[in-house]
C-alpha cells in the first residue's frame, strides 16, 4: 500500500519537474531573444561611433595639415631671422676676441718687462741676504763654539759637585749608620735593665705575696681570694687577654697595683699626648720598640690609677 503511495508521489514529483524544467527554457529562451536584440543595438551605436570618429579624424587631420603649413611659413622666417642675428652676434665676438687678443699682448709685454726688473731686483736682494747669511752662521758658529765651552765648563763643576755632595753624603751615612747602631745598643740596653728591674720587682712582689697568704687565717678565705684575685681589667673590643692573666702568663702569680717604672711611664704619656686617636697597648708598645707588650701592662694601671691617662674601650688617652 506505501509503495504505490510512494510511486504515486514520484510521478507527481517527475511531472511537477517537467513543468518546471518547460517554464525555465521559456525564460531562457525569452531572455535570449532579448540578449540579441540589445547587442544588435549596440553593434550599430557602435558602428555609428566608428563613422563619427572617422569624419572627426579627417577634419583634424586637414586642421593639422593646414596649421603645418603656416607653422613651416614661420618657421623659415625666423630660421632667416636666426642666421642674421648669428652673423652679427659672430661678428661682435671676433671683433672682442681681437680687441682682447691686442689687450692681453699688451698686457703680457708689460708683465715680462716687470718680470725682467724683478728678476734684477731678486737677484740682487739674493746677493744681499746670502751676505747677511753667511754673516749670521759665522756669529752662530762662533756662539756654538762659545757655549759648547761653557757647557763643558759647567759639567765639569757638576761632576766636581757631584764628587764632593757624594763623599759628604757617605760621611753622614757612615756617622748616621754608627749613631744609629750607638742609639739602638742604648736602647737594648735600657730595655735589659727595665726587663731586670721587672724581674726583680716581680720576684720581691711574689715574695711579698706569700708573706701576705702565709700571715692570713684559714677562717678567711673570702677576704684572701679577693685580694689574690682583683677584677680583671680587660681590653673591650680589641680580642686581647685580660691584664690579670696577661700578667698570670708572666709571672705566673697576680701583681701589685703599684709599679714605678720612671722613663718608661713619662714615655708612655708623651706618646699618648701625640696621638689624640688614642692607642692599643700593642700599638704603645711597638712605638716604644718593646718588644714583650705584656711588660706595659703595670705602667698602664699605675697610670690610670694616677689619672694621668684614661681608657676607652680598648683605647688608651692622654688625659
């Protein structure tokens, strides 16, 4: 039953084309007819257009022809016009080339007549100033002469200089050199003596210390370790060792407050005076040439004991 629909529907489908398929060849057909009837329009407009412009080209062209003719006219006028205006203007010139030719003739009769007057003249002035010349270079050859003798004359007093600046010179060196071995054989020998003195003094104060612990009651050991061991003074942001155990490193036994030293205690604040900066027991000691820093260490409490110099830090002043 759906097949014969199916068919049915086909054949209206293939008809419904036909008709359509008829109505556009109509069409087509129509608008061909019509597509040929404009190109026949336009193939006579255009031919119409060709004739036009063909007419339009034959009167241009007799127009062009005609205004050749009186352009030649006027040209042969004023090709006649150009060859007199030629003739005169060449005329002119050869009559300046000649009037300049008779100017520069004279011109060059008298610039050889000046040439031949400054030829005279150079040649006399050249007579002249080789005279002059040759004068000049005998004064010259002369002073040369002269000055080379004066020169000789002062190199020779130089060298004499020289020889005796040198021998005073090695005279100074060999005195300063013996001074200098003379001032550093006092100075070890003043530092023996201060290291004896040291010594000394060390050993009477370890001696005077063992009197003073031997005297002392067993019932006081607070009061005997406070006098054995004061607060150690130690040197702030240097990295060094306290005084006390410097002077433990020494000794092997604490010290006394006290501790006269004479010269090397003047010595001290003398150098201290000098540098308002302030200085480090090492940098005091190795101005002083001590060799042991370690022996400054009583000088310097005596000397801030005696408020002759201060501390700051790991720096010492000059008060």
């Amino acid at each position: 039953m759906s097949v014969s629909k199916d068919l049915e529907r086909l054949v209206e489908e293939i008809g419904n084309a036909r008709n359509d398929r008829r109505g556009l060849m109509n069409n087509l057909k129509e608008n061909l007819g019509r597509i040929k009837q404009e190109t026949a329009g336009l193939r006579q407009e255009s031919v119409n257009f060709l004739k036009s412009i063909g007419k339009d080209r034959e009167e241009m062209t007799l127009s062009l022809h005609r205004r050749l003719d009186k352009d030649r006219a006027g040209l042969g006028v004023m090709e006649k016009e150009r060859r007199k205006e030629t003739g005169m203007d060449r005329s002119n010139r050869i009559s300046s080339i000649r009037e300049l030719k008779n100017e520069l003739k004279s011109n060059l009769e008298g610039f050889m007549s000046d040439m031949k007057g400054y030829v005279t003249v150079r040649k006399a002035d050249a007579k002249e100033d080789k005279i002059h010349r040759l004068g000049d270079i005998k004064f010259m050859k002369t002073e040369v002469g002269r000055m080379k003798q004066e020169i000789q004359t002062s190199l020779k007093q130089i060298r004499n200089s020289q020889t005796k600046v040198g021998e005073e010179l090695s005279t100074f060196l060999k005195t300063f050199v013996s001074d200098i071995k003379a001032i550093e054989k006092g100075r070890k020998s003043s530092v023996n003596e201060f290291l004896g003195s040291v010594k000394a003094e060390l050993s009477a104060m370890a001696s005077a210390w063992g009197n003073v612990l031997s005297s002392v009651s067993p019932d006081e050991p607070e009061t005997v370790q406070k006098r054995v061991a004061p607060e150690p003074d130690k040197e702030e942001e240097t990295g060094e060792e306290p005084e006390e155990q410097r002077m433990s490193d020494v000794n092997g036994k604490p010290e006394d407050s006290y501790y006269d030293t004479g010269p090397i205690k003047e010595k001290v604040v003398t150098t201290l005076s000098d540098y308002s900066e302030g200085l480090k027991m090492t940098q005091l000691a190795e101005l002083l040439d001590i060799e042991q820093w370690r022996m400054l260490i009583p000088v310097m409490r005596d000397l801030l004991e005696s408020k002759l110099i201060k501390k700051e830090g790991g720096f010492y002043f000059a008060s």
